[in-house]
C-alpha cells in the first residue's frame, strides 16, 4: 500500500540519477508485494514526461535526436539491468515513445532525416564503419516510433538527392546499407525511389563511359574541355528549379554534343537541363600563378565572361549571363565578397547593388591549385523547410482520395463510421476525422460518392 508513494515521491529522482542498483531493489521489492504494475506505470510516465521535454524544447531541436538517443540508451540500461528486460516494461518503453515524439507534428521526422544525413556525408569524420552503422540502427529505432513516415521520406529524400549529385557521401556502401534497413522496415514502396536514384548515379557512369568512347567525344566535343553528365530519372528526384542561363559558346557546344549522342541511343525520350545542379572546374590564369577554380556552373558562367572583359557593370552581367536575378547577387557575392575573391566589387561592401562594377583581381594569390569557391547558399530556410512539409501533406491528400475510392470501388455502399475505420487502417500516416471529412466532401463535389437519399451517414460509389 506504501508502494504508490514511494514511486510518486522517489522513482523521478532515481531514474534521472541513473541509480541502477537502487532501481534493481526496487523492481525486486515490487516483484514481492505484487506491485510490477504500479512500476510499470511509473516507468512509462516517467520517460513520457522526459521525452516531452526534449521534443517540445524548441531551442535546442538541432540536438533532438542526439538527446533522445542518449535517454534511450540510458531506459535501455535500465530496463535490461533493474527490470530483468521484462516484456511489459519494454512494451511501457515503447508505448512512451511512441505517445511524446509524435506529439510535435512532423518535426522529429524531419530532424531525424537530417540527423542521418548529417552522419552520411563526407564532413562526418571520425567513426569507423562499425560505429556508424551502429548509430543508424540506434536512429532506425526511433523512427520506427514515428507515425508520419512520409515526413521523414520527403526530408531524406531531398538530403539524399544533394549527397548523391555533389559526391558528399561518406561510403556508397553506408547508403545501401540505409535504405536495405528502411526497405526492411517499411516495405519496397517506400524505398522504390531511394532505389530509383541510385540506379539513376550507376546508369550515368555507363553512359558517361560509352560517350568517352565515342566518335562524338573524339571529334566534336571542344578542346580542352572534359565533361560529366548525371542522367536522373525526373519520377525518382525531388523536383528541381530548371534556372535558365545563357551559357559560354564552349559549354553550350559540350552540351548539344552530349545531347546528340544521348538521344540517337535512347531515342524517344527528353533531356532537360538542370543548370543549378551543375558544377564546373576552370583553369584561370592569374599574374600570380595559375589555378584550378572548382565553382558551381553559375559561378563559371560569370567568370567567364571576364575572358573577354576585366571590368563588368552589374547590368552587363545580369544581360550576358541570364541568371535570374536573386541568384545572381548571391553568385556574385561568391565571387566578390566571400573569403577567396577572384572579383573585385566597387564599390566595396558585402551586398550586391545594380550600380556596382566588378573587376578581375589581378592581384588573386593563394598557396593551393585547386580552390574550391562556396556558393553564397540561402540556408534551409523555415520557408523551404514549409514547402517540404506542404508537398507532404499535397501527396497525403492524394492518398486519402485513392484510398477512399479504392474502398468504396469495392464495397459500393458504406457509412460514414464504417468508411473512416477502413481508411485509417490503409494509411500508414496519423490522420485527422476533419481532413477525411474535407476529402470526402471534395469527392462527393468531383462526383465520385453521393450521398444516400434517405441517410447522409451513407455513401454510394459513382461508377
């Protein structure tokens, strides 16, 4: 009888104390008084309440997940010291987690998403093989406790996407290994994409190889020009900006060159040119010493209207290169205003106006050949971050219309409790009785349902 005290005034402390030894007494002293359940209890409410903390604690949510995986490492201790790994506990354990980090949305999918991505690019030194791929099944638990899994899908997509495209990826084989564990855990849907786009980066080193090798390389491509072309199926990518520019005669004949080849062997399909996507190595010759410039194509379009010209006006510029405006001022703050500065600005200053003139700097020096140029990149911005989250919930709508009428394709005549029940448990996402409602208005509107004559809780199906 004493046992709902204790635990009401004791267990928080105990458990936030990491007293292991104390909590392996305690679970015996339950165990003989018949009070596991209380425990129990006090066990799931206890990681519930923690585990609120850390998800509601927006200032630190780039830290998020390194937090939740340290309180889970630390329960798991617990429950595998103290609480004998008692199924009833493990499944409190589950319960708990599963309750708070899906009580802020889609945001720890999100930051879950990143968190891996951060661990799967190059700049992530410092672990061994091993090690790594301890961590991600650690991170793979946790997002087995998420509901909104397409969340998580829209942000690692996009992440995978940069890594795959700009060579980022710390090991091809870590990749794999990722998405064969999300495959296993979410099914081959899931992954078909993740698939796609890596099939895409394999396909494009093939047809790379067979362009080297072909008369068209040899005889028509400029001199002193090599190029790489990544061929990407548009249904496996995220959707990109096309970000039209008007390019250097030489760039632009490597182009038709390579556009020529690739369509007399797949005839039939289209090429459309991601400008933004691409990234370009140029030889620039300074009074100092010569150097090799790794920029973005952007970036190369605007140094190279400087072969035939030391001084350009913004508006010359703007003209000549026919990059959208926005995008100019940040490939020109690149350029100009950054820490290694090929262009010279004038006036001086670290915004790019409409009467500014850039110069070539003659006076470029630097130890290393090869320096690479960082864009100017507007960070992930709530606003891109908003607009992931927006095409989700777009793809969710999508899926709630198919499967209302896939249900009612089937079943004819249906209420409206029975059509609810139906549809959530074919989706896999947490899903709102007022956003069904909204689909189902909407496709009783395009007239694919009507309601029945004599009971509105009944829907019929529209042939």
């Amino acid at each position: 009888e004493h046992m709902p005290m204790i635990l009401q005034r004791g267990f928080g402390e105990l458990m936030d104390g990491r007293r292991i030894d104390d909590a392996v007494r305690l679970y015996a002293l339950a165990a003989r008084v018949g009070a596991l359940e209380a425990l129990r209890a006090a066990f799931r409410d206890h990681i519930r309440a923690s585990g609120l903390r850390l998800v509601k604690d927006e200032e630190k949510d780039k830290e998020m997940v390194e937090r939740l995986l340290e309180l889970k490492t630390q329960l798991d201790e617990v429950l595998s010291h103290a609480f004998c790994r008692n199924e009833a506990f493990s499944n409190a354990l589950k319960e708990a987690f599963e309750s708070f980090i899906n009580q802020r949305q889609s945001k720890p999918a999100e930051l879950i998403a990143k968190f891996i991505d951060a661990q799967l690019r190059m700049g992530n030194k410092g672990q061994t093989e091993e090690e790594l791929e301890g961590l991600l099944d650690k991170v793979l638990v946790l997002f087995r406790y998420i509901q909104g899994k397409d969340v998580f899908e829209a942000f690692y997509k996009k992440d995978l996407a940069k890594r795959l495209l700009l060579g980022k990826s710390a090991s091809i084989d870590a990749e794999k290994s990722m998405i064969s564990k999300l495959k296993a855990e979410c099914g081959s849907q899931f992954t078909n994409k993740l698939e796609g786009m890596f099939k895409d980066i394999e396909l494009s080193a093939d047809v790379m190889a067979a362009f080297r090798q072909s008369p068209q390389f040899r005889s028509k491509l400029p001199k002193g020009i090599d190029m790489s072309v990544s061929v990407l199926t548009s249904g496996f990518w995220p959707t990109y900006p096309i970000g039209e520019c008007k390019l250097p005669q030489e760039l632009a004949d490597s182009q038709e060159v390579f556009r020529e080849f690739y369509l007399k062997k797949y005839s039939g399909r289209k090429l459309v040119w991601h400008c933004p996507l691409g990234t370009c190595v140029l030889k620039a010759q300074f009074p100092k010493g010569s150097k090799e410039l790794s920029v973005s194509l952007f970036q190369a379009v605007v140094l190279m209207l400087f072969n035939g010209s030391n001084s350009l006006a913004f508006a010359d510029i703007k003209d000549q290169s026919g990059i959208e405006d926005r995008e100019l001022r940040r490939v020109l703050q690149s350029l100009a205003c950054g820490k290694v500065r090929v262009l010279n600005k004038e006036p001086k200053g670290r915004e790019v106006d409409d009467t500014d003139t850039f110069h070539f700097n003659g006076d470029f020096a630097s130890a290393l050949i090869r320096i690479k140029i960082n864009s100017i990149q507007m960070k992930e911005t709530e606003e891109e971050n908003k607009k992931t989250n927006d095409q989700v919930l777009q793809d969710r709508q999508y899926q709630i219309d198919a499967a209302i009428v896939r249900i009612m394709k089937t079943r004819k005549t249906l209420s409206h409790k029975l059509l609810v029940s139906d549809v959530i448990q074919q989706l896999k996402f947490p899903l709102r009785a007022s956003d069904l409602k909204k689909r189902i208005e909407s496709l009783i509107d395009r007239e694919y349902l009507a309601r029945d004559a004599s009971d509105p809780n009944i829907y019929t199906y529209l042939a």
